[in-house]
C-alpha cells in the first residue's frame, strides 16, 4: 500500500489535513446527502468504469491516490488495476467508500499523510474547480508522487459549447462552490508552475441536458447523455476543445 508517515509525523499531517477540509465538510456533506438517491447519478459508475479501464491500459498496476473521491464510484472500478488511497473532505462521503479500499480518510488534498515520492499515479476528478487556491494541492500531488508518476485532472470547460448554449444554467455555474474554473491554458501554466509536463488533454462530450429546450426532458437525456457514453467506450475524452470537462494527464518532472 502506499506508504504512510508513521508517530507523530502522520498524526500532525492528518490533523493539518481535517483542518483544510472542515471549512468546506458542511457543505459537501449536505451535498452527498442531497444527492445520495438522485436519478442524474445514474451515469456516474459508467463514467468512472469506462474512464479506469483506459487508465488501466495505459498505466502499469502500482499505487494510486484518489483525490477527494467523494463516495467512492471512481476509486472502487480502480482497484481492480490499482493499489487505492481515497480521502475526501466530506465524512458522510467517506463513510459510503467501498471496505474494499483499505486505506481512507476524511482529509483536503492541501495536506496528504503520504510520504514523498511514495505514490505511483493520482487522480482528481472534480475537485480542483472548488479549491481557491488549485496550486496548493498540484504542489502537495508533485510532492507524494514519485519522479514519473501521473496525475489526472478533470474540471469544468469554460470553452464548452454547454456553456454557450445554457448561459448561467451552464453545471459550472451552478455549483456555489466553484471558485476556480479556468481554461486549457491557465491549467497549462499552473500545472507546469507546480512541476508537471502535460502528456494529453482533451474535453468529453455534452451530457448536461436540457440544452435545446428549457425544460428537463427525456428526448435530450437520451440523445446528449447516451451519446457521451458510446463516445467514452471508445475513450474518455477526445481530442477537440469544446466538451463540458476538460481531462489532463500529467507526468512529474
């Protein structure tokens, strides 16, 4: 498993950890509670099994962290490829990670009780657009990886044509709690200020309907979400520019 401070050291990392996390725990734990039986989840597990098993041909098996892995969709389909670490700032969230993944905790990605260099790959999927400062955790994810390692990132497209279709209703914009959405070349410059080479990069699809229509409807669900679906069969992302989200793959340097 991934290597763990022991004594002292680790409790301090841990308690620094909760402590970042605590501004935000009310919030995100009102939020899984929300959403716990939500009928526009239901795509979330094809997501995560769909993008693990790409991942899980491109990476050789080794140890992963998952970074604020909410209730453990995306950490569960990894462990069949990989060693699984998994936080979340959100108790309730936690508490639903799978007994499969040994190694949880309740944390912020500020301040992770790893070692240094003592991880092989990261993932972070819709976190960073609600941390105010993004460099923060990019700096503690360079410092637990090892020299190699990877990290994916996904994060909302400022450049998506949702956006340009669905104005304020756009997902991005919806969610109070995100303070820290930027365009391909902020993450650019961001992840190369924190010690990281960008390897690939592309946007997934629409899967945010309704976008012709003003109302939920089932017609748009299952013309834009089905579609998104088949497309990540083939791969996660894809090479344009205009999807709702934007995937990063990064090497530390």
């Amino acid at each position: 498993m991934c290597d763990l401070e022991e004594g002292a050291h680790l409790n301090a990392k841990m308690e620094t950890s909760q402590h970042a996390a605590c501004s935000s725990k009310e919030y995100f734990d009102h939020v899984y509670g929300r959403n716990a039986n939500s009928d526009t989840k239901f795509a979330d597990p094809i997501a995560s099994r769909e993008l693990v098993r790409y991942l899980g041909g491109k990476w050789q098996r080794g140890t992963l962290v998952d970074i604020g892995c909410g209730t453990g969709a995306f950490a569960r389909e990894a462990s069949a490829y990989f060693i699984v670490a998994a936080f979340d700032g959100s108790e309730r969230a936690v508490r639903s990670v799978p007994d499969r993944i040994s190694r949880k905790w309740i944390g912020a990605g500020e301040a992770m009780p790893l070692r240094n260099d003592s991880v092989d790959y990261a993932t972070c999927l819709d976190v960073m657009e609600h941390l105010p400062n993004p460099e923060t955790c990019l700096l503690e994810t360079c410092r637990v990886l090892k020299r190699g390692g990877f990290l994916l990132v996904r994060t909302p497209n400022p450049d998506s044509l949702g956006l340009w279709l669905k104005g304020d209703r756009w997902f991005g914009f919806r969610d109070p709690s995100h303070v820290s959405i930027g365009d391909l070349e902020t993450w650019h410059e961001r992840f190369e200020n924190c010690g990281f080479l960008i390897t690939e990069v592309g946007t997934d699809l629409l899967w945010d309907p309704p976008y012709l229509s003003a109302a939920d409807n089932r017609p748009e669900k299952l013309l834009f979400q089905g579609t998104n679906l088949i497309a990540m069969r083939l791969k996660p992302f894809l090479p344009w520019s205009r999807g709702e989200n934007i995937y990063l793959i990064a090497r530390k340097t």
